[in-house]
C-alpha cells in the first residue's frame, strides 16, 4: 500500500491553495473516519472559508509516513498553511507525521496521556481497535443489527418485528433508510423502518404490525416543501410529489404520532447522524455497537 495514493474525500473547485482555498488533509493509520469526522466537526465552525479535503488513511510504516510529509509540505506556500487533522495512533509514524511544516492537529495523541494518568493503565497504540473488528461481541452485534435494518427497510418484512430496538415511521421519503442504517452501523441498534400509506391516514389507527409494539415506535416527519423536492427528483410531475399531497400526508402523520403519543422529529433540517443522536436521546436506547 502506498500512503500517499490513498485519498478520498471531497474536492472544491481550484487548485489546493489557490483562489482562498486552504488545503486540509486527514491522516490515519486506520480506515480515517475519526479524523474526518472530528476535523470537519472543527472545519464546519469556519462557514466562510473553503477547504480542499483530502484523506490518506492506512499509515502503517515510517516510510510511508515520509512520503506523506513529502505531499504535505509540498502544498505549503508563502500565503496559505496547510491544516492536518491526524488520529495515527502509533508514536514513531507519529512523531515522523509530526516532521511537516504544516500545521499538526493531533487528535489523538495530544489526549493520550491524560486518558492513560486518569486509567492507570498504558495504551495499546492499537489502531485497528478503533475501527476494525476489535470486541467481536460488539462488532458481531454491529452486523446483526445492519442485517435486521436491511430486511425490515421500508416496511418489506414484518417478521420478527417485535426483536426491533426502535421503529421509524414516516411517510415516505422522511429520511427513515438512512437513519435506521446509521443506527444499526453505527450504535448496534435493531432498528426497522415502516412506511405511512393512503389507508393508515384514512384511519387515523396505528398500522396493524405495529399495534402492539407502540412504545417502540419514532416518528419522522419534514416540510411540505422539502418532502416535495426529495420525492420530485425520484418522480418529477407527480400527484405523490405535488405539494398538495406531502402536506396532506404530514399533517395527517403528525396527527397519527400525537394521537398514540408517538415522539417525532423534523428532519428536513438535520443531518442523519443528528437523528439519531435526538432519537437515541428521546428514547433513551443504549449504544450496543
């Protein structure tokens, strides 16, 4: 593996350093989902400027480190300093990363120490721990949930329903696929999805399935004009993504959750990893992943 060809990650237009923007690299001796996370946590409070994102995850050798200090120093000129977000966990790759003239923002070794004064205990300087398999009980717990999410997407299956976690009701196109499939990824949750359609509005009743599972039920709904666009881009010119309809159909959902006491959100406005932190919050779910 070469360090330095493996990137990903967004890319504005124009050159790294070029027309205001400040390159920004993400560095890793892992998969580099912590370091992007908590780097773009940090970049999002600067909504002015713009970044040019790269990532170059799997860091394992010094010399691999070398040739990304080499890359990184190269985007460094009189005008513009090149940010680096790392989470390499091992301290020779490290202190070698740590070489650049770019700025280092060390994620995970600046708080190291504290954490190993406060546990006693040294770290393992693991970095496959923080994403790889690492606790198999939990990891196989991850892959039970996700394939629970998968068969219970959108209403397809309702066996088994009552070993669900949670269940995300909506109308259609409300954010539930996702939200559920980051659950179950991310936390372990058993988490399956059911659709709101034309009968379950005439009735005003609970649907059948989920009738005696109740308190497990979330509800999700959006903006007439946002459900509007979401659903017109899958069928454009439709009765189902008129403006007229998404309305009916979340105002009758809306009153569907208040009638049972079903807790709901908006999610017009809110990233999936938002969901799921105020639904995990509101029903108090445990992190199992």
């Amino acid at each position: 593996m070469n360090g330095v060809d493996a990137a990903s990650g967004p890319q504005p237009d124009g050159p790294a350093g070029g027309d205001g923007v400040t390159p920004v690299f993400f560095l890793a001796g892992g998969t580099g989902i912590s370091a992007e996370t908590l780097g773009n946590l940090m970049l999002a409070q600067f909504p002015s400027l713009r970044f040019r994102r790269r990532k170059i995850p799997f860091i394992t050798t010094v010399q691999q480190a070398r040739d990304v200090v080499a890359l990184l120093d190269a985007t460094m000129t009189d005008s513009v300093t090149t940010l680096v977000f790392s989470t390499v966990s091992d301290e020779v790759i490290r202190r070698e990363l740590q070489r650049t003239t770019c700025a280092f923002i060390d994620l995970f070794g600046s708080h190291l120490d504290t954490v190993e004064r406060v546990l006693h205990t040294n770290a393992t300087h693991n970095a496959a721990a923080l994403h790889g398999v690492g606790d198999a009980r939990r990891y196989e717990a991850r892959m039970k949930a996700i394939e629970f999410a998968m068969e219970h997407d959108d209403g397809a299956s309702l066996r088994n329903l009552e070993q669900a976690d949670l269940v995300l009701v909506a109308p259609s196109r409300c954010g539930k696929t996702p939200t559920s499939m980051y659950l179950a990824l991310q936390h372990g949750l058993k988490v399956a999805n059911y659709p709101l359609v034309e009968e379950d509005f005439e009735s005003g009743d609970l649907p059948r399935p989920l009738r005696r599972i109740g308190d497990k039920c979330f509800g999700l709904l959006s903006t007439a004009a946002r459900l509007s666009q979401v659903r017109g881009e899958r069928r454009p010119g439709s009765v189902y993504a008129s403006l007229a309809q998404c309305s009916f159909e979340l105002r009758r959902a809306e009153a569907l959750y208040r009638a049972h006491r079903i807790p709901s959100i908006n999610s017009a406005a809110m990233s999936v990893e938002e969901m799921a932190a105020v639904i995990m919050q509101s029903s108090r779910l445990p992190n199992l992943g």
